[in-house]
C-alpha cells in the first residue's frame, strides 16, 4: 500500500494549541506547493478534525495519493481553505 505523503514538518514545542502548528514544509512537496506556510495551524485534512498530530497522522493515512483534497489551516487569525494533492512517499 503506497502511503500519502504531504512534507508537512510539525512544530513539537506548540503547547496547547487545537490543531497542528507547522514549523515548515518541505520544499516542493505538497503541502508547500498548496501555500501552506510555518505557523500554520491545520484544523482540518479531507474533511477530517484535526486537534493534535495524532489526528494529522489518522487524516494523512486515509488520503489517497493523488486525489485532491481540501486542507483547512489558522494563520494569524484567519481560517484559510486550500487544496493539496497528496504524492506517494518514496
């Protein structure tokens, strides 16, 4: 089973937060070419809750590689959706 792969890099120190802060992405992957950014916070994957990386590596596991699928992130106050497009981890 091919795994869903995004290059989002969590931030581990993010304290209480509801969500999964990012401290980056890496480059060219898919999550930095659908505009997200650090300090990102990601509340929601393909229509799943996400309230810590627990919930993050759940929604990752169901994706499916190349199916489109809308990611819902908090920066700086505002609740932003886009679109990402999981690859296939190598």
């Amino acid at each position: 089973m091919m795994t869903a792969y995004l290059g989002t890099i969590p931030d581990y120190s993010q304290g209480d937060i509801k969500g999964l802060l990012l401290s980056g992405g890496t480059k060219e992957a898919p999550a930095s070419k659908a505009g997200l950014q650090a300090t990102d916070i990601i509340i929601d994957l393909a229509g799943r809750n996400v309230e810590n990386i627990y919930d993050h590596t759940y929604a990752i596991e169901a994706l499916k590689v190349g199916q489109e699928v809308e990611i819902v992130v908090e920066r700086k106050g505002e609740t932003l959706r886009l679109k990402v497009t999981p690859l296939s981890r190598q």
